[in-house]
C-alpha cells in the first residue's frame, strides 16, 4: 500500500515537470524569437499529451488487468484541463494582454480556434465532474458524459490541425494515436458483444 | 518622386534593444559559466558589417528594427524544413557565391548576369521596412537592397509584360523538401504584376543590418514587398520573366483558397482559417497586447492607387 501511494506521488509530482521545464525555458530565454507562441504551443502539446495518456489507461488496465488505475486517469484528466486552462490564459493575457475587441475578432475570424474552444469546454464539464459525490449524484449520466472525452480529443486535433499551413506531421501523430486507442475500445466492446452471444444456447442468440 | 511614410509604432510596443542586449549578455555569461565547467569556450567574432553609412530611402520609416537574433532565427525557409530553427541551420549548406540571374521574356535587353555586376550598376540604399507573414507576426527590417524597378528598366520591358515571374533556385542537393518533393511546387516561383514590380517600394535586397544577407533570409539576392504578406518576397531568386499572363505561384497552387495571387496585407480579410485582423510584433515581450494589422501593411498612402477599382475581397 505504502508503495503504491509512492508511485502516485511520483506520477503527481511528474505532471508538473513539464510546467517547470516551461518556466526555466521562459527564464533563460531559450524559446526563441517568438516566445509567446512558443509558450503557448508548449502549453497546447501538453494538454493534449495527457489527453492520449488519459484515454491510454483504459487500453492498458484492460490488457494488463492491473485495477487501479481510475486514480491515474482522475489525475491525468484534471493535469489535462489545467494545461490546458493554462493554454486558453496564455492566449488571453501573454498574447492579448485582454484587450477584449481584438480577442473578440481575432476568435470570430479564426475558426481553427473554434474547435480549441469546443474542446476546451468538453474538458472543463468533465473536470467539474470529477469530485466523488457528483460522480454518485450523476450515476449512469457521469459515464455517457465522460466519453465525451473522445469529441474532446477529436476537436483538439482538428485545432491544431486547421492553423497549420500544410506541415501536418504532428497533428497526424496524435490523430493515429487517439484512433488507435478508440479502436481498442471499439474492439473490445464489439469481442465482449459476441462472446456473450455465443454463451446463449443457439436459437435464442 | 518622394513619398514619406508617417506611421511610427509607438516604443512602447517592442523590446527596447538595449534591454534585450543586456538580457541576451546576462544570459550568455551565465551560459558561458556553466561552459566553461563542461570545456566549453564560447568565440566571440568581431566582424565589421560590409556596409557603413549606407544612405537611407526615403521610404524608411521612423520605426524601431526587430534584434537581427530574432530576424536570422525566425524564418520560413520550406525548402529546408518546415520548422524555422531547423531551416536556419540548414541553409547555411546552400552555396551562394558565384551567383547569376537570368532576365528575359519580354523585354529588349534578356541575359543572364552575375550578381556583382547586377549590383555595380545599383545604388544601395537602407529600406527599414514592416515585414508581416500571413502567420500573423511581423517584424521590422532593414533591408541593404535596391529598387526592382531599376532593375527591370535596364532590360527594357516591352508594352506586352503586364506581369513579373520569380523563380527560386532549385538545389534539391542541399534542399531535403525539394529532393523529396515535397509540399509546394519546386523550385520555389512568385509574381507581381509589372505596376509592383515597379513601384519603388518593391525591393530586391542583398542584405540587412548593413551586412550580407543571412542564407536563411534568403541570400544572395531576395524579393521584398512589404505591403504583402512575406511569402511573396521570394528568396534566392535566380530567374526573373516578364510575362503576358499571370504566371502561377507555388503557395497559390498549393492552396488557392488560401493564398491569393495579391496576397496584400489586409485586416479585413481573414484567412479562411484564422484572423489577419492582429498581428504579434516580435520582440515585444509577454504582457504586450498584439499589433492591429493595418492595410497594406502600413503602405495604403504610397500602394492604395494601385488597387483602386478592384474588390479585395474576391482579389485577396
């Protein structure tokens, strides 16, 4: 027991490396001739990182059969929405220091950022719905809300797909993994459909 | 003719160089300490610039440049990669040294020159220009170059070329997208129409910050249009043509919907995927509101005329 919680803290603590490594780079300077894109890249790439690492948990509880894992998931999920608050202030006050009529433009015009915002707002009810009571108030509702996740994840590729100008590497990674982790679960609740099928005697299948 | 530009940008919006010096030189010593640990000796070259006091165009505006760290590291070079520090430290593979350009079409005079005879015959001048990329960032360069216009006089245009081809140079050797094919059409080709091509903003510039031109802005010799967005002022030109027609352009063959022949700065047309309505100037620091993007880049009083009767929207 003693050991597990050690992991976890190890995994808490790890989360917010990537935020560290941020500011050390903010403080020596080394982001560049466009540093506040730089930040505000940075900051996108992570949320969406551990949104992959929150859909691969799953995946891999279902082929290792180690239990437990939920608590990694909870905690993946809610380092994903503050990446990814982090990400949306960086865009609000680094870049537009909330100047509101040119942030107002600048979103009506750009549609690559409508999808940032669907996918945003998926994050946020998710992670309003994480403390335990609203879990047990929301019951079987919690669970169809929280597969919104994959629109989440959906949206956020198409964010960062539809600002790039044809260099399409990235995105198309990330795209590959949330389809190949979206497969699985597709596979798996499509094989636990058949197999409970065949356990009916033929006839009544 | 002498036109003056008024538009200032107020200091406040960009990184007053001397603080960025100093937090460069904090930086570097810093760096330099935790070198010197590792066996590391950092070389400090002294190199004189290759022009001094070169006279100003009267096009200059009275604006702040961006720190050249920032201009010689924040370039769009898609030949090389398609990531900006990766195409800086490729193009240094790209030989510039001898160089020719050919010029032909329709015109009188067609041939194919050097490049240091093409400059003997011009008078370089220094051209602080804005330079805004569809990207939506802009920076403000000085540019050492010479008015195209001067140029394409001396070959002697016939009344038949109504436009201007450019072509980039094709080195698929040193140039890993062009080998693999990547992308846009190679080589690399842009167009005017012969009225900006004339215009004496359009420059043809040799170098920046009074020195040669970095490779990755586009040494030896590079387009410079400041009323456009920056990927009409194609790099490493090697062929100009004057044409009848229209010629097409490798970023409007690539994605007409989104990149037009014109491509004049506008704010009041967005790209079909984002906002040219803010740009963000660099070298201003966190905390600094974006730049409103103005039309023609800033140059309405001296390029409007030319685009008087024609819909910018559907020209875009």
């Amino acid at each position: 027991m003693v050991k597990f919680n050690k992991l976890k803290l190890g995994i808490f603590i790890a989360c917010w490396l990537p935020l560290l490594w941020l500011l050390l780079d903010i403080i020596l300077d080394n982001l560049g001739g466009n540093a506040v894109q730089a930040v505000h890249i940075r900051l996108g790439d992570w949320s969406l990182r551990f949104l992959c690492m929150v859909l691969a948990i799953t995946p891999i509880q279902t082929m290792t059969n180690w239990r437990g894992m939920a608590e990694y998931r909870r905690m993946f999920g809610l380092f994903t929405f503050f990446y990814a608050t982090l990400h949306l202030l960086a865009y609000l006050v680094l870049d537009h220091f909330l100047v509101w009529p040119i942030i107002a433009t600048d979103i009506l015009e750009s549609s690559y950022i409508w999808f940032g915002i669907a996918a945003y707002l998926i994050v946020l009810a998710l992670a309003v719905t994480t403390p335990k009571w609203v879990i047990k108030l929301m019951g079987k509702d919690w669970k169809k809300l929280h597969r919104f996740i994959y629109l989440a994840a959906g949206a956020a590729i198409m964010h960062y797909f539809w600002q790039l100008k044809g260099n399409l590497a990235e995105p198309l990674f990330y795209l590959l993994v949330i389809i190949l982790l979206l497969g699985f679960r597709v596979l798996v609740s499509f094989k636990n459909r058949v197999v409970s099928r065949l356990m009916l005697p033929k006839g009544r299948r | 003719m002498i036109i003056k530009t008024k538009k200032t940008i107020p200091a406040s919006e960009i990184t007053d160089p001397y603080v960025f010096k100093e937090r460069r030189k904090i930086i570097k010593a810093l760096l330099a300490l935790t070198a010197m640990g590792s066996g590391i000796v950092p070389v400090l070259a002294d190199n004189k610039p290759r022009w001094t006091n070169l006279p100003e165009s009267s096009f200059s505006a009275d604006l702040m440049t961006t720190p050249s760290e920032i201009i010689e590291n924040y370039t769009n070079y898609y030949e090389f990669s398609y990531n900006k520090h990766d195409s800086t430290k490729l193009a240094q593979q790209l030989a510039t040294d001898p160089w020719s350009v050919e010029i032909s079409g329709e015109v009188e005079k067609s041939g194919t020159y050097f490049l240091e005879d093409i400059l003997r015959q011009q008078t370089l001048q220094e051209h602080i220009y804005r330079f805004r990329c569809v990207e939506a960032w802009s920076m403000v360069i000085p540019w050492v170059g010479f008015a195209l216009g001067d140029l394409l006089r001396k070959a002697q245009p016939l009344s038949t070329a109504k436009f201007v081809k450019f072509t980039s140079v094709y080195r698929p050797e040193v140039m890993p997208r062009q080998k693999q094919n990547n992308m846009l059409e190679w080589p690399y080709s842009e167009g005017l129409r012969i009225d900006e091509a004339m215009h004496p903003l359009t420059l043809l510039a040799v170098g920046m910050y009074g020195d040669t031109m970095p490779k990755q802005n586009g040494a030896p010799l590079r387009l410079v249009v400041p009323w456009k967005y920056g990927f009409k002022s194609i790099k490493a030109i090697v062929k100009i043509e004057l044409l009848k027609k229209a010629p097409t352009t490798s970023w409007n063959k690539f994605a007409p919907g989104e990149y037009g022949f014109y491509a004049n700065v506008n704010p009041n047309v967005p790209h079909p995927r984002w906002s040219q309505n803010s740009e963000r100037l660099l070298g201003s620091g966190f905390f600094t509101p974006r730049r409103e993007t103005e039309l023609f880049n800033g140059y309405g009083e001296q390029v409007a005329g030319l685009y008087k009767d024609m819909n910018l929207r559907h020209f875009f």
